[in-house]
C-alpha cells in the first residue's frame, strides 16, 4: 500500500464521517477496540468492548512546541548526584521524570569522604533548569557537618545545581549557602523545576 | 533467542551557559529488535573535571569550554 491509499481489504478499519471524525477499527479478528478522532467533542476516543491504550509514546528526541496548549515532550530515567572534586561515596541514586517542560527528581545521596568536593551543593541535576530558582525538599538528613533545626535547597537557575539553605536555631536567620556536607552526610530530597 | 544490551551515547546537548548535558540509552534487543530502554543523563558544568566521561562527550566539553564561556559561567555561580 503506498502511502495516501487505502487498500479495498481494509476499508472497514476506517471510516470518515461528514463530520470530519476518523474513526480506526481493526480486522474483524480483533473488534473489541476502535480509535475515534476527534469524537464530536474534539476528543480522542477509545472504545470497544475492551477498551485500552497501552500508552502515547512521544519521540526519544524532544520536538519543542511554543505552543502553551502542546504537551510535547515525556521522559523518565536516572541520574547521578555529585558533590564534585575528589568526594567518594556509599550511595548515589538518582530518578527523573519530564513531562512537557516540568521535571521532577529525586535523590538519594550518601557521601563517604568528602574530599575536596563542595559542602553547600549538591550536582549533577539531568537537565538545566531555566526560568528562576526552585524550592526543593529534604525528607531525610544524616550526619550533617553543621547542626541545624531547618534544611532544604533551591534549584539554581540556568544551572545544574541545587544549593543548600539552613537555620541552625529556631527563629535564626536563614544561612545560605549553608556548608553543611561533610564525610558520611546522608541526604532525600526532590524538587520539581521547568526546563528551557 | 538473543538478548542483547548496548549503551548508547544517544544525545549530547549543550546550554546557552555551557553545560554540557548528555544521555546514555541503555538498550535491550532480542534478535536485534529493541524491545526495552532506558536512560541515564549526566550534566557537567564548565571546566569540571571529565575523568571517566566517554571520549565523545569529553571532545564536546573541550570545544564548548573555552576560556570566556568558563569565565562566564563562573561568574554566574559567584552570584548569590
């Protein structure tokens, strides 16, 4: 079949109303599924008397839309958390998920020596962030260098890095960066930032 | 019946800044059809130590880093 034709056996799997609705069902081996679009309510319809769709696969290379209303782009996978310079470690586990523009991440990250690596950030974020700065959330905390009685960190903008902030007394102000890393730190944490 | 993985250096990106972020595909095929991936992505910010960065990657951080895009983005770092 070239493209732009149908074959005469398969025109039951396809019907076009005057409308302008598309209606795809497949051979009468398989009735108990049909895709509609749009239906009349400018929808994407999938029915049958077993109704399913296994997914909306979007390409492995993100085609951007400007378009505010376009979801554009789906990924998920992993990542390293760093500290950087000679830092060695016990854990590093790192999840990512993007949809369209936003990312969601989350880490787990157990530092064994610190070494020269920097004691205010953590590295190594999957994609820039871009727009502003982030909020993120501990969950966790561990073997800090420094006491404190409030921790959590914002994504940098334009960046791949997340900066430390703390308060190491109740009502005291807020230390940033806060320099609190050090040799068997262990810190949870996610955030969620827009990409470019 | 083969399984079969293989790691791929699938996408290499880099920002206005000169972060170089980059994704290795993990893939597994039977018989030579793809029938499942994954992915890891690891970003390095400029002038950041490449040890153990595959050799591709490394050749795009050399080219994109140079000394006014460093001087650039550390300046952008110092900034509170």
């Amino acid at each position: 079949m070239a493209n732009g034709t149908i074959a005469a056996s398969q025109l039951e799997m396809l019907s076009l109303s005057g409308a302008g609705i598309i209606t795809i069902t497949p051979p009468a081996t398989n009735t108990n599924r049909a895709i509609t679009l749009p239906d009349a309510a400018g929808a994407l319809v999938v029915s049958g008397t077993t109704p399913s769709l296994n997914g909306i696969t979007f390409p492995a290379t993100q085609v951007p839309s400007a378009d505010a209303n376009t979801l554009d782009d789906y990924e998920e996978g992993t990542w390293t958390p760093v500290v950087g310079g000679t830092a060695t470690y016990t854990a590093q586990v790192g999840t990512y998920t993007k949809v369209g523009r936003l990312m969601t991440v989350r880490f787990r990250l157990v530092i064994n020596s610190i070494g020269t690596g920097t004691n205010n950030q953590i590295q190594g974020l999957p994609i820039a962030a871009s727009g502003g700065v982030y909020p993120g959330n501990f969950g966790y905390w561990g073997s800090l260098a420094i006491s404190v009685n409030y921790l959590a960190f914002y994504v940098n903008t334009d960046s791949t890095t997340m900066q430390l902030v703390a308060t190491t007394a109740s009502g005291a102000t807020i230390t940033v960066p806060f320099a609190g890393l050090g040799n068997s730190t262990e810190i949870v944490g996610s955030a969620q930032y827009y990409t470019a | 019946m083969a399984l079969t993985e293989t790691k791929v250096i699938d996408q290499i990106t880099v920002t206005e800044n000169g972060i170089v972020l980059y994704r290795e595909a993990t893939r597994i095929l039977k018989d030579g059809d793809q029938i499942a991936q994954t992915y890891h992505r690891t970003s390095l910010t400029p002038a950041q130590d490449l040890t153990g960065v595959p050799a591709n990657v490394v050749a795009i951080c050399n080219a994109a880093w140079t000394a006014e895009v460093v001087a650039a983005y550390q300046a952008q770092v110092a900034m509170p």
